[in-house]
C-alpha cells in the first residue's frame, strides 16, 4: 500500500527547497528513511519549467535536483552524507537475492504475503533493502521513468553517489570505487542465492520429478564451489582468472534451468500440485536473479546494467501485489491437465455420425428411465418431512445414486455433457495462433483450427439435443405409467395433490425458475472441476499403480483382479466423482446457502420434467389445460437452455484460458459460429 495520502501527493508537491532543508544525516533511521520516500514522491510530482512530451517528469525533475545540488554545496554534503549512511547501513544484498521470493515453499505462503503487502503498512524503521525498495517505487509509472534516465544523468548520478566516499578524486577510480562497492552486496547476494536454488533442488518435491539424465553430471551440487572460486577471483580483481570461471557458473545455471523444466514433463505425466509448479518458478526465477547479478558483476557499465536491473524490480514489486497474476500462472498447468482429461472424458459426448447420434439417444433414453425413479425417491424423501440439512442429504444422495447408475449402465444425463465437452472442443484449438502479419501458413492452419472448432460445436448442440430428447422421451412416459400403475394398485397416485400444486407453482417460468436453472448451470461446471482435480489428485499419488502392485492389496485381490480395478479405477475415477459430487452439490448447497439467508434452489431439467409429468398425472388430464401447466412447459425449456449453456460457457472459458486463446480470437471463433448457424441450421440438430 502506497505509503503517502493521495491528498499529500497532490499539495503543490513538495517545495524542493523544503525538502532539501529537510535532510538530515542525523536524524534517527526512520526520519531518513522517510525522507528518502519523500523525494521520490517529489520526483514524480508537480510541474517542471521546460517539460517536453520527449522525457518523463520524473526524469525532468532528477536533472533539475542534480543541477540545484550541483551548484550548492551545503544541501548537496548533507544529501551525500545522508546517502552514504543509507547504502552503509541498509542490507542491500537482502534487496538483490530475496526480494520477489516468499520465505515459505508453498503458494499459500506467497498468497499470504501478497495480501500482507496489499492490506498492511510497512515501517520505514528497518534495514531490509527490500522493504525500503517497496515503500519507495510503489507506483505502477515507476518503471517507466526509470528506465527513461538517460546516460549522462545516470553519470551525473554515479559522482553524486561517490562524492562523499573514500575514493579517488578522478572520474575513473571513483567509477572503479563504485563499481568495488557494489561487489560486495552483490557477491553476498549471488552466495545466498546459490544457497537458496540449492535448497530447492534437493527438496524432495522437485528432486524426484528432475529428468535423471539432466541431473547426470550433478549441477546443483557443484554450484556452490563455482559461486564460491568466482566470488574469489572477483575479490583478486584478475579478469583473466574471472571470465572463465564466470561461464562456468552460467553453463551450471544453463543446466539447473533445464533441470527444472524437466519437473514440467513429469508433471505432465503424473499430475500435477500448484505447489510445485510455484516451487518451480521460485526456482527458476532464483536461476533469472542470479544470471542478473553475475551479468551485472561483470559489465563494463555497472550503472546502466544496474539501471535494468532496478527496473525489473520494480515491475517485480508491482506483480507482488497482484493477487489474480500470482493465481491464474499457478493455476494455469493445473486448468489445461483438468482439460485435457475432460477432453479425453468429452469426446465420448460428441456424436459425429448417424449411428452415433442414434447411440446417444438410446443412452440418455436409459438415463431418462433412471431419472425416473430419482422424481419418485425425491418426492419420497421430502415426505419424510427430515430436518433441512438431512432433507438436502437425503437428496443429494438420490441424485449421486442415481447418477453414478447411470455412469455405470453406460447411459447418459444430458446436462453432464456440456462440463466434459467444452475442453475436448479447446483441443481442436491447440494450433490456433494469433497469426504473424503476412504469415499465410499460419493464417491457414488459423483458419483449419477455428473450422474443426467449429465443427465440433456443431456436433456438440447436435449431441446435446440428441441426450435431452433421449431423457425426456421417456422420462415423462416412464413417470406416468408408474402413476397410473400406482392408481390401479392402491387407487391414488404416488404423489399427493398438495405435493403436485406444489410442483407447479414452483417451477412455473413466472417464478425465479430462471435464476435457479442458471444456478444449477454453474453447480454442473463445479462438479466437473471437482472430477478433474479427483483424476489429478489419483494420478498424481500414483494410486492406479498402488492398487495393481501394492503387496497388500494383491494378497487380498489376487494381481489378476487387482489389476482390473487398477484399470477400472483409472477410467472411472473421473465419472464417479463427477456424479457423487454433482448429486451432492444439488442436494446440499440449496440447504447450506439458506442457512445464510440465500433461498435458492436448483432446477434441473430432467428431473423438473419428472416432477411435472408426475404432478400432471396427479392433477388429471384437466391440468394440460391450464396456463399453469404450459407456463411449467415453457419453463422447462428455458431451464434446460441455462442449464446446458452455462455450464457450457464456463467450462469453455476455462478451456480456452488454459490454452491462451485470446479475446481476439475468441470473438472469431464465435464470428465463425453464428456464420455456420446462419448457413447450415440443420447441422446443429439433426445429423447429415
């Protein structure tokens, strides 16, 4: 958080004249830190005689308070001695090896600094470069007009900096002054850092997920001893003896890098953790930092590498605060492995041919006889009259029951679709690049890509038309005839009358049926977020194999059998979670979130259709007469409109993100939809 008012930073900025009185070498830490904070707000604020469009103010502003402290001497010795006390007793090498890195090795401790730096103020009573750093360049311009100085300023700058040390008059010992100063906080840093990439490297974690041939020669190991000779011929100040033991150290760097990027295959492989892939660019961002100090190290021109290095700092200290950057890169593996197995789970959805959208409409058949017995469990259960909580258990239960029969019976539910579709369509999109001007080779695999999307979408509506045709075809029929059945047997349906009003009057399109029915569009997406994470998280510990090869569970199974629920489990893990965990998210979030006073419900169509075939054939034939009923009717459409379109929409959006589809693209990709709609409606329901 910024450290000054907005209401300071505006008045008048402060006088200059003000501000250089103010400098005080002896003044207690806080005070001089202060001051420091206060200059450069003076330098990004106000107006400057002689500004142009060209340079920045702050950079106008630096040449003007160079040439005031050039021309007077006694506010120049007390910057100069105030200066001096700074770069003496503030712990710079903590700035260069540790600012950007969060002291935890997980992203909840780096999630947790984020919000400590965006929610709480830091003291300027402290000796820690990196916090001082923060409190000083806390402005998103600030990188700008930094690396906006030009050459002479940045000279002019360096004899400002030296003019109060122990060094040679002449301008090229005090540059050499300056540049053996700088070595020390830096060699401190590089020490630290090797330590710190060290550290990580050997963690288990990241240790047992590096490629073996990679790690063959050992580089971790032996970057302590290259930090430690090049720190020594530094010291020496023999170049000849420093080039080469500088490239060794980067050919060790080169090799780390790749070692780490190895941890990327494994994961690709074996599932992945958000906690190692933060691990892994903490490490590799250790390896950037590094390379930046030994470059550094060794220019010709220390102050204009240490210029971009002070740059990329304070673009680092703006990210550090973004919370949705640090979220969405962690994230961003974990997102396309969950879409890529749902990929792999979605193209059984998608109907390409006549037989296969004939197959579909026998298997959502299958599931609408299902749903069936789920509208008459349901109604079961509400006659219990159970307390809420259990109510909601009972049904969520009925559902995932049901669900997972379905799953089992190798039937469908057509809401499940969209969720598990939408990324296997993102796959078709892996070739899509915003294309180079000029490229026609990539402007026509461009145009390859976003067709093949589009006929996926195509085949998409088409198969999901297919599975809610196939459920309702025999939902409603299966619904009546077991309440007919039921009037012959016991002579009264299964379903009370109060029951069947009751199923009107709440699912009629006049009510909030519409924002339920969205609701529950977003509860689908979330059970497939929860499938994807179920098969990583299985993937990941390995349990496939566990279960094929663990000595215990052989000797109970036999390895025959063993071996089969291995394979069973891997590809049915998915399905089961996404069906117990959807039934349960219908049952139980309605009731959790009235607890907190939200009272919202879920509609889903199938089962909404049960309701209201079971609700009619209580009422009697008389019912289909009244707006009541036909109000319900165009409800259903509606809800199963939402239902498969948010669902849809969300996890596509995922999709697309986890592929980095940009917005230009996406808006041809949807250009190219409403095209196809326009030309061929008939693709879009029935096939060719």
């Amino acid at each position: 958080m910024g450290f000054f008012s907005p209401s300071a930073r505006a008045g008048a900025a402060w006088d200059l004249t003000a501000l250089l009185n103010a400098a005080d070498p002896r003044a207690p830490r806080p005070e001089r830190h202060v001051w420091l904070v206060r200059l450069v707000e003076w330098l990004r604020h106000g107006p400057v005689e002689g500004s142009n469009g060209d340079t920045p103010r702050p950079v106008l502003r630096l040449k003007h308070l160079l040439n005031v402290l050039e021309r007077n001497a006694e506010p120049r010795e007390r910057i100069v001695a105030l200066l001096g006390r700074f770069w003496r007793e503030t712990d710079l090498a903590a700035l260069l090896a540790d600012f950007g890195f969060t002291a935890r090795r997980d992203l909840a401790g780096e999630l947790g600094e984020r919000l400590a730096l965006r929610l709480l103020p830091a003291t300027p009573d402290t000796d820690n470069g990196a916090v001082l750093f923060q409190l000083m360049f806390s402005r998103d311009e600030d990188a700008q007009w930094l690396a906006a100085i030009d050459s002479a300023t940045l000279a002019r700058l360096v004899t400002l900096l030296t003019a109060g040390r122990d060094v040679p008059a002449d301008a090229s010992a005090a540059a050499s002054a300056l540049a053996a100063d700088w070595r020390a906080p830096l060699v401190q840093a590089m020490t630290w850092l090797v330590s710190a990439i060290r550290a990580a490297a050997f963690t288990p974690a990241l240790r047992q997920r590096m490629s073996t041939d990679v790690l063959a020669d050992r580089p971790f190991e032996q970057l302590a001893r290259a930090g430690d000779a090049l720190a020594d011929a530094l010291a020496a100040g023999n170049p000849a003896d420093t080039a080469p033991r500088a490239n060794y150290l980067r050919a060790l760097l080169q090799r780390c890098r790749t070692a780490a990027d190895s941890v990327h295959g494994h994961l690709e492989d074996y599932g992945v953790s958000v906690n190692i892939v933060f691990e892994t660019a903490q490490l590799k961002s250790r390896i950037d930092r590094l390379e930046a100090l030994l470059d550094l190290a060794l220019s010709d021109q220390p102050q204009r590498q240490l210029q971009q290095l002070m740059v990329s700092l304070v673009r680092l200290s703006r990210q550090r605060r973004s919370l949705r950057a640090l979220l969405s890169r962690q994230y961003s593996l974990l997102a396309r492995k969950m879409a890529e197995r749902h990929a792999e789970s979605g193209e059984h959805y998608i109907t390409r041919n006549a037989d296969e959208y004939r197959a579909m409409l026998r298997a959502a058949a299958g599931g609408g006889v299902v749903i069936a017995g789920t509208t008459f469990a349901k109604f079961g259960i509400l006659a219990l009259g159970l307390a809420p909580f259990w109510a909601g258990f009972g049904a969520g239960m009925n559902y995932a029951i049901s669900f997972l029969i379905v799953h089992l019976l190798h039937w469908t539910v057509a809401t499940k679709q969209p969720a598990m579709t939408a990324p296997a369509m993102a796959e078709k999109l892996g070739a899509l690049q915003v294309g180079a001007q000029g490229d026609h080779r990539t402007a026509a695999r461009d145009i390859v890509a976003i067709e093949s999307f589009v006929d996926e979408v195509t085949m998409l509506v088409r198969s999901q038309f297919a599975g809610i045709m196939g459920n309702l075809a025999l939902v409603a029929p299966v619904v009546v005839a077991v309440q007919l059945a039921a009037w012959g047997l016991f002579g009264a349906p299964l379903v009370s009358e109060q029951d069947a009003h009751h199923v009107l009057h709440s699912i009629t399109l006049l009510g909030p049926t519409a924002l339920f029915a969205a609701f529950t569009g977003v509860l689908l997406f979330a059970s497939s977020l929860i499938a994807g994470w179920a098969e990583n998280w299985f993937v990941y510990h390995r349990l496939d194999s566990a279960l094929a090869h663990h000595p215990g569970i052989v000797a109970r199974l036999g390895a025959a059998r063993a071996r089969r629920w291995s394979v069973w489990w891997r590809a049915n893990v998915s399905g089961v979670a996404a069906n117990l965990s959807l039934g349960l998210l219908l049952g139980l979030v309605p009731v959790l979130l009235a607890f907190v006073g939200l009272p919202i419900e879920v509609r889903h169509v199938t089962l909404s259709t049960g309701q209201l075939a079971a609700a009619a054939s209580t009422l009697g034939w008389a019912t289909l007469s009244t707006p009541d009923f036909w109000w319900c009717v165009a409800a259903l459409v509606v809800t199963g409109l939402l239902n498969l379109g948010v669902s849809f929409w969300l996890a596509l959006k995922l999709a697309l993100r986890s592929r980095g589809i940009t917005l230009l693209d996406r808006r041809r990709l949807y250009a190219a939809v409403w095209r196809r709609l326009l030309r061929a409606p008939r693709s879009f329901v029935l096939p060719d």
